[in-house]
C-alpha cells in the first residue's frame, strides 16, 4: 500500500528503529526493493533522485534532463511501485529526493509520489526557508510529506555537489521547523555523499542529539534524516577491483555509527551508492562468467560499456541499450533476463542487511496505513 512518508517516520520514531530509505533507477530495482521489504516485513521508502525521474523519462544523458523528462520518469517510476506494491501489505512511500525547485516537485507529486524533498540548503537561510515554506503549503494540501535540508554536505552526488560541509546549528534547525512547518529536516552532522565519505570518518553525533532535544523542549513533531550514509561495502569495492574496476577512495560510513545515532534521533537513513556498487559487480561478474554474452545483440552494448567506463559505477551509464525495460519493466527473456536477473539480485543484496541493521525487520504492522487524502484532512485541521 502506498503511504505518505510521515506514517512511516512517525512509526520509527515512536519505537526507536531507523528507516533506511533506497534510490532505485529501474522498474527491475523497484521490484527487487519492495520484494526484499515484503520478505523481512518492512516498511519501504523508495527514493527517485532529481535525476533519476530525468533517467526514467528515457533521458539517458540524465545530467541534461528536462522538466518533461522528469515528469514522465517521475510516472514510470510511481507505474513500477504501484505494479509490485500496489496490492502489498507493507506501507511504502515514494520520496523525490533533493528537488533541486519547486517544478520539479510539483512534477514528481503529479506523478504521483507520496513525499518529496526540497533542497535549499544552498541558499541563505531565510531563502531556504520560503521556498521550502512555499513547497510544504502545496504538498500538504495533497497530503503529500515534506523533506527539507539545512547545512550542506560535502561531496557528489548527481547534480548534488560540495566542495566541503557546513554543519547543521542546532537553533536554526529549530527555527526551520516552526517557521516551514516542513514534516522531516535533513541535517549536515558528518556524513557526505557519493561513494567516498572519507576513511574512518566520524560522525558528530552531538549535533542530532542536540537538535532532538530542542524539538522535545519546543513540542516540534518532526525528524531527522541522514543523508549521505551508504556504507560501501569494502567486499563489494574488492570484488569490482578484481573485476577490473579502476576505482579510488571508495570508504562509507560505519553502520555501527549509524545504528547508534538511531538512538540520537535520526529516522531516515538515506542509502543509493551500496545499491550502484552491488548491481554493477554483478553486471561485471555476470559478462565475465558467461562470456558469450560479450557478443549478445541484446545485451553486448552492456559489456562495450561497462569495458569502457572500468572507473564508474553508477549502473545508469551502463544500461542506455535496454532503456524500454529500465523504464517499463515487463517480461525478459534469454538474454536480457540473465541482465536483469543480476540487478534484481545486487538490490537485494545491497537492501536486506540494512533492514536488518536498522532494526527494520517486523516493522511494518506498526505503520499507520492512511492514504494521502487522509493526510491531507489531518493537515488542514493541524493549520498547516
């Protein structure tokens, strides 16, 4: 069933677990994902990126997409959860992750997405505030939940990109919330995106500890997300090195230090580089075991791509040939079938452990499943 993100947050807030929360870039990730939640009874939060409704719209040079593209993506992308989890008994949210404007949020809510996020973390803080204020009024008439963001994290990570990281004050934080009224905050403590965060890197934990005890203090009914916080599996890095990747510095964070700060306040754990890493170790592994498939007039453009780009790992860069299947899923067969096979099976991998990590597992009874028309009515009686 398909829920607003707020129940969801609300739920892992009340009985103290964290709620990862996965990118997915294909119909074929979308299923592995809700498959994998429904195994262990978890509830899910599937997350299109900006971009990734650009990519899902066909555009597969997705740095250029348009508006239009994003629209269309943003409907293929909500098509492929509703045709796996439509009918399903765990609650899962769509969420837009880092709307860079307020198009491409009404472009993701239009195409049906039960949450959004707007970043304005680049920009004053007054700025941040209006537009995330301005995004909030429209979403929560549809009862739609609002992810905002306050500091800037270091890093790459599609069009999102930092040279270093402002943290996140603990005050402002605070006067986010009461004058956006915005449902989640995501905050800068240490984490940073794309795939390398730095080795031994420490999270401050002080400061969502902080924040959650100002919200305490002022009766502020919200959460806290973590962004940034792919762990990057070093066996999975080792295994594409063998493979003959040319990867460099690719470090996570710790998933002792993110199961900790569970307890410090943070609901959302945001996860996509793990996913990336693990589809395309098997794309490489499944080329190098079957070599005939090197020559496959279905899938040989595949391999021509991943031998060309032996320094990426972002599965979109390799899959443009099969682009139909990518965006609308369907039936595969011989050839095609052995491809999507193996990113089914890297999404699993890559999601099921942090279920279990986070503390995830069972947790899907314990979600308020309403519908976004409920939502809404709860919102105008809150005012907001």
């Amino acid at each position: 069933m398909l829920v607003p993100m707020r129940v969801i947050l609300e739920a892992a807030d009340q009985f103290s677990y964290g709620q990862p929360a996965f990118n997915v870039n294909s119909v074929a990730q979308i299923k592995a994902a809700i498959e994998v939640h429904e195994q262990f009874r978890s509830p899910a939060i599937l997350q299109g990126a900006d971009l990734a409704n650009g990519f899902m719209g066909g555009r597969v040079d997705f740095a250029n997409s348009s508006l239009e593209d994003k629209k269309r993506g943003a409907k293929n992308i909500v098509r492929g959860v509703q045709q796996y989890g439509a009918d399903s008994d765990i609650p899962i949210a769509v969420h837009l992750d880092h709307g860079k404007n307020f198009d491409s949020v009404v472009a993701a809510i239009e195409g049906g997405y039960t949450s959004v996020m707007i970043d304005g973390s680049s920009l004053p803080f007054e700025e941040n505030v209006e537009l995330t204020r301005e995004v909030v009024k429209y979403a929560h008439e549809r009862g739609v939940t609002v992810e905002g963001e306050l500091g800037i994290l270091a890093g790459v990570e599609d069009d999102v990109a930092s040279v270093s990281s402002t943290y996140t004050h603990p005050l402002a934080a605070i006067d986010f919330f009461k004058k956006t009224r915005v449902d989640a905050l995501a905050i800068s403590y240490g984490t940073k995106h794309g795939a390398n965060k730095g080795k031994d890197t420490v999270i401050r934990k002080q400061i969502p500890i902080a924040i959650k005890e100002c919200m305490v203090h002022e009766g502020i009914e919200g959460f806290l997300v973590s962004h940034g916080s792919s762990t990057v599996p070093q066996y999975i890095v080792k295994e594409l090195l063998d493979l003959g990747s040319q990867l460099k510095d690719m470090h996570g964070i710790e998933v002792d230090q993110l199961v900790e700060v569970i307890q410090f306040g943070i609901n959302k754990i945001n996860v996509d580089t793990d996913i990336r890493l693990a589809v395309t170790r098997n794309l490489k592994e499944l080329f190098q075991k079957k070599k005939a498939l090197q020559a496959s007039q279905s899938i040989g453009e595949i391999y021509r791509s991943l031998e060309d780009n032996k320094e990426a790992f972002d599965p979109r860069i390799f899959v443009g040939s099969i682009m139909d299947v990518i965006m609308h899923g369907g039936p595969a067969e011989g050839d095609l079938f052995e491809v999507i096979s193996a990113i089914e099976a890297g999404t699993k991998e890559a999601v099921g452990p942090l279920l279990i990590d986070f503390g995830t597992l069972g947790k899907a009874p314990l979600v308020e499943k309403i519908s976004l028309d409920e939502m809404a009515e709860r919102y105008r009686k809150q005012g907001i």
